[in-house]
C-alpha cells in the first residue's frame, strides 16, 4: 500500500485525486495540505506541510506555483518523494526542481497523460522529417477561463520535444500581433485560447507546401491527469535520488 500526502488537497485535482484514491486498493491518502478548509476530507489536512507529522512514502502535488519552493524544500529536507503536477513554474524554479532531484526522487511532467506523452514521441519523428522539408510547425493550445498560466506547460513541453530532435534551434513565437513581418523558418508558433470549461485541448500543426498534417489531444475529464498523477506515485515511491518524468512511469 502506497501512502500519499495530497498538496493541494481541496482544489479541484486533489479532490479529483481523494476520489479515485478512494478506490484503489493499493494506494491511500493519508493526509492533505491546503490553506482552504471548505472540502471534508477522510483524512487529516494540515495548512502547512512542515506541520505535517502523518508517515508516507510520496506526496502528490496540484497547487500553485507560489506553493512550489516550500514544498521542494520540505521534501528535500525529509527526502520524500515527490510527484510534481503544478504548472506555470519560473526558470528559477524550475531549476531549483533539478537541485532537489539530487537530494530526493522529483517526477515531473508538464502533463500526466498518457496520450501526450505518446504525441510527444510521435513529434519529434515527424519533426525530423517535416522540418526538414520545410513545414512550418504551430501550435494551438485550449483551456477552460479558470486557467492562469499562458501558454500551457503541455504546449512549450510539446515544443520542446519538436525542438529538441532537430538540428537548429527554433525559437518560439507567443504573440505574432507584436510585429508586423513575415514569418521566419526557424520558429514554432504557440497560440493560446481560454474559454468556457474547457478541459484541455492540443492542436499541433505541420503546414507545408500544398498540405498540411495536424496531430490533436484532447481531454474530456481531469479524471485522466489524475490517473496518471496516481500511477506516478505508486511508480516513485521508494525511489532513489533523481529526476523521473511520465516517460518513466508509461514506458515508452
């Protein structure tokens, strides 16, 4: 039985996580941290994890950006596992992700699914080859109004992946309305969209001479990243010192 600290444990995701939870026989929660009481929870939440004194052997984080240091800082300190979902990171935070992954195991995916993570293999095939032959690679990402950061995580991952299997460096383009010019060769175009309640939608786009190839995610329910957060701590769990992603956890 895996034992988890859900943080973030009454926004939407750590309910969506308690549910499922609820119904895995080899996976329990056993305590949450969150600063809002409104949600009953079957177990204990503390407000702040470093009052946290409930045995595990991983914890699951979906909460915020501004949530992120402390934690990292706690489960170093306690060389505790941990699953990081939270999006919308800083550089500075990003690579203070990497310097906890000396100290303790820290999985992090810029999307739990496995479908993404899928796509992203199947780019960077397509990229080798379509770059080449001079497609123009674009992407169009879809989320609900709730939805802070901008681009998403998932399409700078999704760009990246593009990115990293070509020969050049491509830069990345946000916002095309900033100047008025033709658009250059080596770039890849990220267009973000929010509206209604949109769960999560990935268009990427391949426009070359006379054709065009679109690969499209789409996510009907959170219930989907929460699968995959719950599978990324049962994989982690007693896990040494390192960096893991969901490509660790799918085998891909």
């Amino acid at each position: 039985m895996v034992k988890v600290i859900m943080h973030g444990c009454n926004g939407k995701m750590g309910q969506v996580i308690t549910r499922m939870a609820g119904e895995d026989p080899d996976l329990a929660i056993v305590a949450g941290v969150d600063m809002r009481a409104e949600a009953r929870n079957d177990y204990p939440v503390f407000a702040d994890i470093a009052d946290c004194d409930v045995e595990a052997d991983v914890v699951i984080d979906f909460s915020n950006a501004a949530a992120v240091d402390h934690l990292l800082d706690w489960c170093a300190g306690k060389q505790m596992p941990v699953v990081l979902c939270t999006t919308g990171l800083s550089e500075a935070q990003l690579a203070r992700v990497e310097e906890t992954a000396g100290r303790t195991a820290v999985l992090k995916s810029a999307n739990m699914s496995l479908g993404i993570n899928l796509l992203m293999k199947i780019l960077k095939d397509a990229a080798k080859v379509l770059a080449a032959e001079g497609f123009d690679m674009e992407i169009v990402e879809r989320h609900h109004n709730q939805k802070v950061d901008a681009p998403s995580g998932t399409a700078i991952a999704l760009a990246d992946a593009m990115n990293g299997a070509l020969a050049e460096d491509y830069s990345y383009v946000y916002d095309r309305s900033r100047e008025r010019k033709k658009r250059d060769r080596q770039e890849i175009g990220i267009s973000a969209v929010r509206g209604g309640t949109i769960v999560g939608e990935h268009e990427v786009i391949f426009a070359g001479e006379d054709e065009v190839i679109e690969f499209k995610h789409t996510a009907y329910s959170k219930a989907l990243f929460a699968k995959g957060a719950v599978a990324a701590a049962k994989f982690l769990a007693g896990k040494g010192p390192g960096r893991y992603d969901m490509s660790d956890v799918i085998h891909m």
